[in-house]
C-alpha cells in the first residue's frame, strides 16, 4: 500500500503530482525560448541600426548639397563684386586716356580646369586697372613692360588701381590676367572696333559663370554671346 503525502492526502506518486511534472517546462525547451527572445532581439538591433544607416546618408546628402550650394554662391558673389569694379575702373581709364583700353592679344589662351580660356583680354585688363605691365594694352604709350608682380613707383602713377583684391589676380605661367570666382580669366571686348565683336558701343565685360551641367558652354563672338539663353547664367554688362 502506497504512503499518503501529509501535506495532500495523496498517494506518493499520485495523478497530480504526475501532472505538475508534465506541465513543468523542461530544460531544452527554456534553452529555445531564450534563443527565440535573443534572435528578436537581435533582429530589432539590426533593424534600429539600418534605420541610423538610412538617416546618416540622408543628413549627409543634404550637407554636401548645401556646401556645394554655398560654394556656387559664394563664387557667384565675388564675380558680381569683382565685375564691379572692373567696370568702375574700366571707366576712370577713359577719363584718364581717353578711350577703354584693347587687348594686344585678345585671342591667347590658358588652361584652366583642364580647358582653353581665353586671357588675352583679361591679362590687359590686370595691367590697365594696376599698372603692372603695358605689353597686352594695344598702342600703349609704355615701352612694353612684361607683368611681375610688382608695382614701381613708375609704375603706381598710371596705376588706376594697384591694391585689387588677391581673390581676383590669378599668376599663371604666362603671366597674370584677373579673374571670377571660378578662377576663370573675366572676358573683354571693345566696342566701336571694324571687327564689331562687342554688342554695347563701349565695351563687353563678363564672366561664364558656373559652367557645369550647362549646355552652351564658352561663347566669345558677340552673335553668339546675343542669346539671352545661352548667357542667362553669365555675369555681364549687356
């Protein structure tokens, strides 16, 4: 005869006793229960992580597009500011002269960003405005002088300017011509010459702009510069 447990009155052994063992988790079983939970938790880990990933990028993406932003704008407003003066200059020569100043070799050309500009009229303009130099200025009445650079004192006379921002003068190997914001040579043409390459009757002033992405790209006859598409980006005087 079966012994009767004190605390239950059942038999040792008994069908409850037997049901609480087999209700009872096993080992083996918690184990998977507890890798299930790891791997969700994993999963959410990995997912939470993806989600950083993606707003990184997006953040990043929008910086970079508005440095570059910045930069274009940036360049754009020292062009604008750099033409003024020119134009400013452009016209004290005149008063001086008595005519604008033409380019001695209005058809040179450098490289700059691994593309043909022409510098002809820029280098001109860098001498006429500061007085460095007088062998790009067509009939000049000097003797010649190549630009280095420096101003004499001879030289700080005819000088219209001889203090023009260092933004705006650019050395290149064949000399020093002034420049936009892009560090591109400004473009010149005078007016009321027999080869009619200037719209306005004084003189054509401007700057190309920011090139990339756009179509039209360098125009320097005044036909082709009369497009108001093609110059629409262009800092000009016309």
């Amino acid at each position: 005869m079966r012994r009767a447990d004190a605390s239950t009155g059942l038999p040792y052994g008994g069908p409850f006793v037997r049901l609480l063992v087999r209700k009872s988790p096993q080992k083996n079983d918690l184990m998977k229960l507890n890798r299930s939970q790891s791997l969700l938790e994993k999963g959410f880990t990995l997912l939470e992580l993806l989600v950083v990933i993606a707003i990184i990028a997006i953040l990043a993406g929008l910086t970079l597009g508005g440095f570059k932003y910045a930069q274009l704008a940036a360049a754009r407003n020292r062009t604008i500011a750099a033409h003024a003066v020119i134009k400013s200059a452009l016209e004290q020569y005149k008063e001086e002269q008595g005519e604008y100043p033409e380019p001695n070799t209005p058809g040179a050309t450098t490289q700059v960003h691994g593309q043909d500009v022409r510098v002809g009229g820029a280098r001109m303009l860098y001498q006429a405005i500061s007085g460095d130099g007088d062998n790009e200025i067509k009939l000049a009445t000097g003797s010649g002088n190549i630009s280095d650079g420096k101003i004499t004192a001879e030289e700080s006379e005819m000088s219209i300017n001889s203090n023009l921002p260092k933004s705006m003068v650019v050395k290149s190997p064949d000399g020093y011509f002034l420049a936009d914001g892009w560090n591109r040579p400004f473009q010149y043409s005078k007016g009321s010459l027999p080869t009619g390459d200037a719209i306005n009757s004084t003189y054509d002033l401007w700057s190309f702009g920011d090139l990339e992405g756009r179509a039209g790209g360098m125009v320097y006859e005044a036909e082709g510069r009369r497009n108001s598409e093609t110059t629409a980006a262009w800092i000009k005087n016309w």
